[in-house]
C-alpha cells in the first residue's frame, strides 16, 4: 500500500501513480487503507465523488 499523503481525523488520503489509465483521483479511507476505498476523481471543474 502507498503512504498516506494525508492522516486527517483518523482518515487516510492516498493515490496510485498507474491505476489502469483511470482519470486522477485520490483514495480516502477510515482506518487501514483497502483497495476499494472511495475514490474522489480530479476533473477540470473541481473534484466528484
């Protein structure tokens, strides 16, 4: 697992630097970091959940 870019309230902000050709967005999960974590994506107009 990546480090956390972010430990905030007990929640972990994290990315993959390849993760098959996905628009950008950042992980944040409660806890222990999980492949299935919420993704926030990064677009133009701001960010979307």
């Amino acid at each position: 697992m990546p480090k956390p870019l972010l430990d905030f309230l007990g929640y972990s902000f994290f990315f993959w630097s390849n993760e098959n050709e996905e628009p950008p967005h950042i992980h944040v999960c409660k806890g222990k970091q999980t492949s299935n974590a919420t993704k926030f994506w990064i677009t133009g107009d701001g960010i979307k959940l």
